[in-house]
C-alpha cells in the first residue's frame, strides 16, 4: 500500500478562529500580578492628623503679603520692594514674636522658578509658614 505525497483535503483539522483561552489565561495571571503588585508599589504616608472644627475663626493671626507680578517684580504689603529688600524684610518678620504668615500671591504667568526663589528667600530667613492665596473658580 503506498501514501499520497501530498494530500488534498486542506481542512483535516485546522481551525480558522483564534484560541482564546491562552490569550484569557495569560491576561487573569496579569490581573492577579498587578492586583497584588499595585499595593506594594504605593508609597502612601499615613499621618494621624489634628481634627478642628469647620468654623471661621475669629482671631486673625499677623500676616504678611508678597506678590510676585507676572513680570517678576515683587511688592510687600503692596509697595515695591527689589528682591534685596524682599530679604530685609523677611528677616525683619522672622526675628518678630510670634513669627507671621507669608501669604504668597503670584500672578498666573509668572514662571515657577520665580515663585520658588521667594520661597526659598523666606525659608532662609527664618518664616516656616507660607500660604498661597489663590481666587475661586468661576462657576
């Protein structure tokens, strides 16, 4: 008896659709990988934070306002002032007692590296307590 060399019938077999089931075994593995990876790769710090009330107060404490324009030119409680009088001045404030709040107002255009200086200038002299006045959204 003799073999065909060749045979004819093409689809002895063979499917014409994609196996699916490798493809889904491989992608739950990948779920269970990064379900169990994703918490170890967070880099959270728990901190057990002060609870205050949610009422204005009514005591203000001392503060002082530096405005960075978008041009880079400063003012001090709105006068100018150079960026050597800008160190005075914040030495000035960090020897008072208590020590007062920067209240940082910097226009939108004005780079970041401008806004870093100033607070760098008043964590040199000595002022830990920089707030950032912002303006609400309009709605």
């Amino acid at each position: 008896m003799a073999m065909p060399l060749f045979e004819d019938d093409a689809d002895d077999g063979l499917m014409g659709e994609i196996n699916m089931t490798p493809l889904i075994d491989i992608m739950l593995v990948l779920l269970i990988v990064f379900l169990i990876a994703i918490p170890a790769i967070e880099q959270a710090v728990k901190l057990d934070l002060p609870r205050v009330g949610s009422g204005q107060r009514d005591i203000e404490s001392a503060h002082v306002d530096v405005a960075v324009r978008a041009d880079g030119s400063l003012a001090w409680d709105g006068a100018n002032i150079d960026d050597v009088g800008l160190r005075a001045a914040l030495g000035r404030a960090a020897r008072a007692n208590p020590p007062p709040q920067l209240r940082l107002r910097a226009d939108r255009k004005v780079p970041y590296e401008r806004v870093a200086e100033v607070m760098s200038t008043a964590q040199e002299s000595g002022l830990t307590q920089i707030g950032f006045v912002t303006e609400p959204r309009a709605r």
